[in-house]
C-alpha cells in the first residue's frame, strides 16, 4: 500500500502563515478529499510535494522516505491554473508529456489517445488546445496528469467548468485510479461532488488541520439533524422559536434542523403540524456542507477568541 504523508509543513510570506505545521496522509486505494476556504494554504501543500514550493519546516514522505526526483516522475499533478501549451495539437501534447515521464516513443501516443477517449475528446486529438471549449480544456489537463500512469495523482479544482457530464467522466476515472492502488488527492470547493466522490476528506483553514477522516465518520458524528418541510411554508418561521433548535439550511422551506442534547423532536413535530401540513419529517446524518461550516467556523471563533483575549490584556480593549 502507498502512502503519502505530509508532516508538520510551515510555509510563511512576511507576515502570513500559509501552512501552520500542517500534518495529514493520503492512503492508495482511495480518492481524499482536501478542502477549506479560498486561501487556506490547499494549493502551497500541493506544490510542497512537487518541491514547488520551499518549506521553512516539516517534510514530506512517500512511502516512510524522503521525495526523490524519481519518485515524483511517477506522481501526476493537474494545477488550478491551466498548464497546457495552446498553440499545440492536444494529441501531440499528450504525447511530449508522457515522454518526459520516461514512457517509451511507442507507448506514448497509444497512452494519449486511451486517456482521450476515456475523457470523451478522442475527436479532439487533432485540435489546438486554444480551440477547445474550457470544458474540453480542463479535460485535457486531467489526461495530461494520467497520460503516464502516475502512482499519486493529486488535482487542484480539477471539476471547475464541467459539465454534468465531464464531473461524471471525471468521477468515473477517480475512483478507478483508486481502484487500481493509487493515491488520489483533489481539491474543490463543490462539497456535494466530494462527497459522492470521495471515501475521505481532510479540510484545513488558515493552513491548519481542522477535520478529517472518512465520509461516513464525519458525517454521523455530531448533533442530530431533522430534514422538515411544511407545505406552503417557506420561511421556517416556525422552526426558530423552539427551545434547543437551530435552523441550519432553509431551502425553499424544506429545513435542516440541529437539535441540542435537551431537545425533543416530538415537541418538533408538533410545532411542525401546528404550522400547517407536514410534507416531510427525518432524521439526518449531517452533509459534507455542514462538516464544513463547523469545522472551519471553529476555527475562526478560537482565532477571534485568542485575538479579543490579547487585546484586552494589552489594555486596548476590542475594537467593532
């Protein structure tokens, strides 16, 4: 089994901490989620592995020992920003980079045209890359980072402008490199994606680990969650003077509640049908959102609670 860890990273520009001492593995076998907000250092721990980015401390492992240069011609890396040459036939792109992760002059091209045809753009083969649509781009740059078989794939946003059916293309050959033994490791802000997709997440905020494990573990954890609609109701009125109730979610009226340890979903339900029919009543594991919003909204109150400690100890109070 493959395993890629990343221990006690720190990475600081001036004043700003991009990685706090960052720690977490990447398992074979599975596709891991990596999440958290815009600038939470999710792009610097990817180039850290690459050795694209410089580390004030922590290193990083792949199987128990140091990254070699050889180790990292058998990694695959698709980035955020687009990496393709546009001027190039795509075909022939696919090609050179191959070739310069050692696949042979006779392997090449059959790899290139495999992986074009399992991302649905074989026809493709023969058009600059500047002629595709975004979409058809960005698949292009997932078959740039398999073309050579990589034994880690790790993708930056690789869902960013798909349609329905290149995230279902994608999806497909992420859980089949995992399938295969590899280790996948993608970033994206499209939680409900990950969690169809992914077996395990790891999210981080302010370049620190703030959550991980499997789906199903994070998920089932915590306070339970009521799923309520009242028909004709869409405000949820109802729901936000109950004792031990708070309105997580609010779609149209169809609520997601998160009930307190002393909270009765009896005395729920009755408030549910005092306010008019009641279209829908369960119990719910939490969704990847809401592991999301809690985790890294932890986070940020320590933080504001550290900062209003600090201020007041310094005699300047807080400022609004």
């Amino acid at each position: 089994m493959s395993r890629l860890e990343l221990d006690e990273l720190t990475r600081r520009y001036g004043s700003v901490v991009a990685l706090d001492h960052l720690s977490f593995e990447v398992s074979s076998g599975r596709v891991t989620g990596f999440l958290g907000p815009n600038g939470a250092g999710k792009t610097t721990a990817m180039r850290a592995v690459f050795g694209l980015t410089s580390l004030d401390a922590g290193r990083v492992r792949w199987n128990g020992g140091p990254v070699s240069r050889a180790d990292r011609r058998r990694f695959g890396y698709m980035p955020e920003e687009r990496g393709l040459y546009p001027g190039m036939l795509v075909g022939e792109q696919l090609e050179y980079l191959a070739r310069l992760h050692g696949v042979s002059p006779a392997v090449a091209p059959v790899a290139a045209m495999g992986w074009l045809e399992r991302l649905g753009i074989a026809d493709r083969a023969g058009s600059k890359v500047e002629s595709l649509s975004l979409g058809n781009q960005q698949r292009v740059q997932l078959a740039s980072a398999l073309v050579h078989s990589p034994d880690l794939l790790i993708l930056d946003e690789p869902l960013s402008g798909l349609d329905p059916a290149g995230i279902d293309a994608v999806g497909t050959v992420l859980a089949g490199q995992a399938s295969a033994g590899k280790c996948v490791l993608f970033s994206s802000h499209q939680l409900d994606l990950v969690e169809d997709l992914c077996e395990s997440v790891v999210i981080i905020d302010r370049g620190r680990l703030v959550a991980a494990g499997t789906v199903d573990d994070l998920t089932t954890q915590g306070r339970p969650r009521l799923a309520v609609r009242v028909t004709g109701d869409r405000d949820g009125a109802w729901a936000r003077s109950i004792d031990g109730v708070t309105v997580s979610e609010n779609d149209g009226g169809s609520l997601r509640l998160i009930l307190s340890p002393e909270a009765d979903p009896q005395s729920v339900l009755r408030a549910a049908m005092a306010a008019g029919p009641v279209a829908e009543f369960a119990i719910k594991r939490r969704r990847l959102s809401e592991v999301f919003r809690e985790a890294v909204g932890k986070r940020g109150g320590r933080r504001e609670a550290i900062a209003e400690r600090a201020a007041t100890a310094a005699g300047g109070g807080v400022r609004a």
